[in-house]
C-alpha cells in the first residue's frame, strides 16, 4: 500500500523509533500518545481493520498480542491496556491493523473505570 504511513515505516521509507522488530511484527513509539506510555503493534501484513480479518489471520492475530506482550515486558510495564480501535467510527486513524499498547499510570495513582 503505497500511501499506507505504517507500510512506509515497515519498509523503512518514514522513520519511527522502533522498539522490537520481527519477521512479521513492528512495535513502535506512537507520535501522538494517549498515555504516559503509548506503543503499537502492527502487522507486517497489510490488513486495513479488524473488520477485514479472517479465520486464516488467526495466527497473525495471536502472534500480534503476543508481541505486544513482548514489547510490555521491554517497557518494564507491570500493567497495561492493549487497544483495537475498529473503522474510523471506533477511533481507527490508520487503515493499517494495529494495537494500541498503553501504560505507565502513576502507580498511587486511584483506580478509574474507563468506558
């Protein structure tokens, strides 16, 4: 996808500062964070949305939590939410497939509910 951003950073074209990077997943910095700490995983795959996933992207999909996961650890996050914001309508800004990894609360900081 040549006007994909994500593409561009996976093929090296833009720049992002990477945090881990596999055979099929890159975890990167998001440049406009909603949280102390604000990441995400995406799919080397070019997949638009959850929308369009497939019983075939079954393994994508674990291995994509899976290196969120990974990158959690690396951040040192005891705690963290991961993030699927679906169609412009559910806050999706990238038609890339990609998950949010958030973190770095103030640890004395009270509990909220987010709804």
């Amino acid at each position: 996808m040549d006007s994909c951003i994500f593409c561009k950073i996976i093929s090296k074209e833009s720049q992002a500062e990477i945090l881990i990077e596999t055979d099929g997943f890159v975890v990167f910095k998001d440049i406009y964070p909603s949280a102390p700490v604000h990441y995400l995983a995406v799919s080397k795959k070019h997949i638009s949305s959850v929308k369009e996933i497939s019983t075939a992207d079954e393994a994508l999909l674990g291995g994509l939590i899976l290196t969120a996961k990974l990158a959690a650890e690396k951040l040192s996050l005891s705690g963290y939410k991961l993030v699927f914001n679906v169609g412009k309508e559910g806050g999706q800004m990238v038609d890339h497939l990609h998950l949010h990894i958030l973190g770095g609360w103030a640890k004395n900081k009270p509990n909220t509910v987010n709804v």
